[in-house]
C-alpha cells in the first residue's frame, strides 16, 4: 500500500512529510546500522535531554535549533524527545551533532499493542537510542525490571543504543535498601549477551526526579561506585557502560555532580526545556571531560 501524503505544521510552515519521513528513515537507518559495535568508549561526557511530554512542536522547533546552534566539543548530546516528535526533530536536526532518542519503546516488534511504539518504528523515525526502565514508566505504568529486559532486548536488535534508568525511592532509601533495590533493577533489566558498548546507565533517585532536591555528592559517588561494581563483575573493569546521574540536575549544580568520580555525565529533565540552562550544563560536562582527558 503507498504511503499517504500528510503534513506537518513547523515553525508556522506546511512541510509534505511524505519527503521528510523518508529522509529521516535513511538517516536513521544510516545511524542504527552504522557503527555501534565499532565505537570506542572515551572520557567524553553524555548529556542527555529527557523532554518527556513537553512542549508545544512550535517550541520544540524553537528549543531544537536553539540547541543544534550551540557549538560543543568533547561532549555526547542526546535529545529523548516525545515520539510524535521524532520525524520533525531527526529533520530539523540532520547534521547536528546530537542524537535523537525514543522515550520508550515495545518488546514486540509489532501487534496489536494499542498506543505502543516498537523500537523498529522508533529507528524508522529517526532515533538512535532509546531511553527504557524510567522510574515513571516502572510507577506509573506498573512496569518490572523483566519487563525492561525484554525492551533492551527489542531494542539491542533494532540496534537501538540503550539508556536505562535504575534508582530507588525515598521510602527505600529511608529504609536503608537504595543499594540492594539499584543492584536488583541492574541485574534484572540487564539481557544477557548485551553489548557494554551499546548501553549506558542513568542513576536517578527516585525521590530526586523534578523535586529540586539533589542527592549529595558523597551518595552519587556512593551508587555510582556500587552500580559500576555490578557492572564491572558483568562486563570487565575495562569495558564499563557510562554511569550518568540524573534528579534536579541544574546549571548551578552541574559542576559539582560532573565532579564526582564514575560520574559520566547527566539525564536532564525540567532544565532541557531551556537552551541556556541546557548550555550551561553542557559547558560543565565539557569543562569534566577536558579535566577527565
């Protein structure tokens, strides 16, 4: 069956995305099959954008320009933008030096899975990564770590890259069980057979997420050391995924959590959706990775 023509309204202009989604279908194959296994993991810092279900697309254009203007070296950028989004960002994005990532995706490859998205239609669209096991998909969309697994899974074959988010909430690290609820959440959500370098981790408290509370450097350093143990005992002392810490990271913190030890880089929510907020914690992990060099 031919595709239907359609269009989308961007920056108050009409654009046939007909043309646009088969552009963005080449470039995301181009990115999903080109590569991964190849790269080497280096000192650069990621920092990645999670936009969850924001903003407007007129803003989100604006946000997307505004970002792909700013100039970074030494840095991975990720932008984990809402799925309706993909094809206009991935356009609007080509040759910019960020990634373009899905928020979430199926274990199946299709079916009659209502309002879900599989990780094939994810790089289709134009993602090369794909965020999985966020704590607002494990609370309210009742999801386990099993669950997460057969997501990575889906995902690896796509030859999607992979962020998955542990963390633990306020009652668990009251109770004195963050460590042992992050290192069962790595072990479950983890496949066998994943590529290291196909995977990163994003630590983030649960009771830290769009709170303005921030865990301590010393607590950061703390998990962050124990979820690199874990991975360390899973993948070797030399090929360890990047640990990024995510929760209320700002511009005036950024530093400071850029400076704790196995601190890889951040999982930035409320702050992506401002491109100077988002350029100075950019600026930072820049400044780390130089230092880390």
């Amino acid at each position: 069956m031919a595709r239907r023509a359609g269009r989308i309204c961007l920056d108050g202009l009409l654009i046939e995305y007909d043309a646009l989604l088969a552009g963005a279908v080449f470039i995301a194959r181009q990115a999903c099959s080109n590569g991964h296994v190849k790269k080497k993991r280096g000192t650069d810092m990621i920092v990645a954008a999670n936009w969850k279900m924001n903003p407007a697309l007129d803003q989100a254009a604006v946000l997307a320009t505004a970002l792909a203007s700013q100039p970074f070296s030494e840095i991975k950028r990720i932008l984990f933008v809402p799925h309706p989004y993909l094809v206009p960002m991935s356009v609007r994005l080509t040759g910019a030096p960020l990634k373009i990532g899905g928020q979430d995706c199926h274990f199946a490859d299709h079916g009659a899975y209502t309002g879900d998205v599989s990780a094939g239609m994810l790089c289709d669209c134009g993602a090369s990564t794909v965020l999985l096991g966020h704590s607002e998909r494990r609370s309210a969309h009742g999801e386990s770590s099993d669950l997460v697994a057969q997501k990575i899974s889906a995902a690896l074959a796509q030859n999607l890259d992979v962020v998955l988010c542990v963390g633990e909430t306020k009652a668990e690290r009251d109770d004195k069980k963050a460590e042992q609820v992050v290192i069962d959440q790595l072990q479950a959500s983890i496949p066998d057979n994943t590529p290291p370098t196909r995977l990163t981790i994003a630590y983030e408290p649960v009771w830290a997420i769009g709170t303005g509370a921030v865990a301590s450097p010393d607590d950061i350093g703390a998990m962050h050391h124990i979820i690199a143990s874990v991975l360390s005992e899973r993948f070797g002392a030399n090929a360890l995924p990047p640990i990024l810490y995510g929760g209320s990271v700002n511009a005036e913190n950024a530093g400071s959590i850029f400076a704790v030890p196995l601190v890889g880089g951040a999982l930035v929510g409320g702050a992506s959706l401002d491109a100077d907020a988002f350029a100075a914690i950019c600026t930072a992990a820049q400044l780390a990775s130089r230092n880390a060099g």
